[in-house]
C-alpha cells in the first residue's frame, strides 16, 4: 500500500510511475504519466527512454461519453465493403481476447501531429475536454482522425488486465481524470522488452515507483 499511495501522489504530481502487467500477459513494462499534466518533456522521454507505442487509455464510460468505440467493431462492419478486414481479423492473439485499440486523432489546432509539442497538445486538451463535460460533438469539434495519438479503451480491470485497464484503474484511485499516457519499455539490446532488472535500474536511477499488476489489482478490489 506504501508503494501504491508514492505512485499515486507521483501521478498528481506530474511525474512517471511504471507499471509491469505480469510474467504471464505480455511481461512489459509501461510508462504512465497522467494526460492531465502531459507535457512535451513527457512525449519526449517516452519516445526515448520507451521506445514503443505512445497511446492514451480511455475509461469505458468516459469512452462512451465520447462516442468511442474498437477499432474491431468498425473493421467488422465495413468488411462488407471492404473484404481485406475481414481476412486481418485479430483472432490471434496470444495473450488476449481483444484488442483494446480504437481510434487514432489529432487536435485540429495541430501541423503534422507527431511532433512532440502536437501530440501533448492533444492528449491535453482532450483531458481538457473530459473534465469539462465530453460529447460526440465537442470530441469532433476538436479533434480529428486519423491522427497520431492512439486511443485504447478500457474494458475495466474486472474483465481485462492489460496496461489500458490497469493505468485507469491507477488513475481513478488517484481521483485524477481516467486518461493515461503509456508506452511500453523497449530494450536496444535484446530488442525485446526492457527485462525487470532494467527496469527497476531505470525507475532507481530517475526515481520513479515501479508497480506490478497485482499492487494496483488489489487496491482497486478494496477500494
């Protein structure tokens, strides 16, 4: 619990906390940092001492609120007129039922959208957005797709426990407002996921809280 409460006063604080699923899903670790306070510092340490992709987890409700939906429910619909989707059909996974992507924006005051400075610019002011009272219409009014900032959403950490649902679910017990910046941590090296020796390297030398699946998991069950 002491580990679990430094990582959630890191959280309001604007800094990184890392969070590792488990050895048996995907066994990586992810860089979590609160949309509210996403800055381009923050893109830019992601993309360097991460490496993999930069996403935004989205609560269900507030997913709803939004008018979001998977990316799998869309590929399924238009397979009818567009048949390669149905033969990409993501039934393959081998750690997971469903893909939690959904889809891909930038904040139309935005150039190309990758740029450091533009991806904070719209994960901010779509935390902005979700605190100040989400809609379809204020969502399209702001932002557009595609784009370069990657929207996962939450199935919530009862029916899935991947690094979407587990990032929301750190949030929401922060009271912050449930939109995680991650990225995965990559190795240079191996050029497989960063092992937990280095992470735990990493987060000693930058002073950042590690956390592991079950931390976070039984904290929200006694919540």
């Amino acid at each position: 619990m002491k580990t679990l409460n430094k990582a959630i006063s890191a959280l309001k604080e604007g800094s990184f906390v890392l969070i590792h699923d488990s050895d048996g899903r995907e066994n990586e670790t992810d860089l979590v940092v609160a949309a509210e306070h996403i800055t381009p510092s923050h893109i830019a340490r992601m993309r360097n001492d991460g490496g993999g992709l930069i996403c935004v987890s989205v609560g269900k409700m507030l997913a709803q609120k939004l008018g979001l939906f998977f990316l799998q429910e869309l590929y399924a619909k238009a397979s009818k007129d567009f048949p390669l989707l149905a033969e990409l059909k993501a039934d393959d996974i081998p750690y997971d039922e469903k893909s939690s992507f959904s889809l891909a924006i930038n904040h139309r005051k935005t150039f190309t959208g990758i740029t450091d400075e533009d991806r904070s610019l719209t994960i901010r002011e779509l935390a902005y957005i979700a605190a100040a009272g989400p809609s379809p219409e204020t969502f399209g009014l702001n932002f557009r797709t595609p784009g370069h900032v990657h929207l996962l959403i939450s199935s919530g950490l009862d029916r899935r426990e991947g690094h979407t649902e587990l990032s929301e679910a750190l949030l929401t017990l922060a009271g912050l407002t449930p939109l995680a910046v991650i990225c995965e941590m990559m190795d240079d090296v191996t050029h497989k996921a960063l092992s937990q020796e280095k992470v735990r390297a990493y987060a000693k030398e930058n002073g950042y809280m590690v956390l592991e699946a079950d931390d976070i998991k039984t904290a929200w069950r006694s919540r």
